[in-house]
C-alpha cells in the first residue's frame, strides 16, 4: 500500500472515532425510520454498495444530490465531533447516541467541534467540487456504528430491498 494512503486513511479513522466533548451525550435517535430526517432533500445519485471485505472497494454511504452553498443539516440529534479538512476536502462528523456517527463531505462547517445539535439544524454548507458527482454537485453522507458502515438510508426506512438474484450461490 502506498504510505500516502496509509497516512490518510490512519488520519481518517482517527478523526471519524472523534467523540463528543464534555460528555455530552445526545438523546438516543431512533433507528427505525422515525426521527432521522435526510441532511439535504435531493435525490439519491449513488446509493450506498458496501465491500465485501472491509479493505475493499465499495461506496460506504451514500450521494444525495445537492448544490453549492444549500444547507446541510443534522439528521438525528448529536453533537458536532470534527469540522475541518480530510485529504482536502472540508467534512463535518456529528456524533450521535449509540455510537453512530453521520459524516459529511465536501462540507464546510458552521458549527463547531462540540456544538450540540437538533435534528433539522443546520450543520454546514455543501462545498464547491463534490468530486465524484461533477459536474453535478452531491453531499456524501455516511453513518457508522463503531467501525462498521451503515446504509444511511436504512435509519430513515428509505432503503432498497435486498434482492436476490437468479442463479446466485446461497451463503
């Protein structure tokens, strides 16, 4: 593996197990699609595809559309863990009960590391250069619980059934 890449991704995890300041722990969100709400309204432009090893490729949340300077809010009630850069690009982590955090990117933050928000309250801005969604702009939102990635989608009861396809091998 390149050490470039080691670096980043060392970085990232440390800063995504970020927890909330002073011991301030939020109300426990619901994870059964009552009480999440989407960060932007747009439509769904990449769904979430997690790898199958968890050193694989895949998509570990998912891109809503959006454009540059629309709103992002909280999903859940939480606290703000990190607001700053990642790899370049401005991401905003608020940490929520139960160990679930939603991560946010490209975008720039108008709260801080600490700040305790609502469900619905505003949380940043969406950045200039969403990267894998130009020319069109999209928000990349993730939730973990722990280390493990969730379909964002899942906790607010949008998320696509499983299907099984022909000819598939059972597990």
């Amino acid at each position: 593996m390149n050490p470039r890449v080691t670096v980043v991704v060392l970085a990232t995890a440390a800063l995504l197990s970020a927890v909330p300041l002073g011991g301030a722990a939020a109300p426990a969100p619901p994870v059964d699609g009552h009480g999440w709400t989407r960060p932007v309204p747009g439509e769904v432009v990449h769904p979430f595809d997690p790898p199958a090893e968890e050193w694989g490729a895949g998509h570990r949340g998912v891109d809503l559309a959006a454009t540059t300077g629309e709103p992002v809010r909280a999903p859940a009630p939480g606290v703000v863990s990190f607001a700053g850069q990642v790899a370049g690009k401005p991401v905003v982590v608020v940490a929520h009960a139960d160990g679930l955090r939603s991560t946010f990117e490209p975008v720039t933050a108008s709260r801080g590391r600490g700040d305790a928000v609502a469900a619905g309250d505003v949380v940043g801005t969406l950045a200039a250069g969403s990267g894998h969604c130009a020319p069109a702009g999209c928000l990349h939102w993730g939730v973990l619980r722990g280390e493990v990635y969730l379909d964002p989608l899942a906790l607010l009861g949008e998320a696509p059934p499983i299907v099984l396809l022909p000819g598939a091998p059972p597990r």
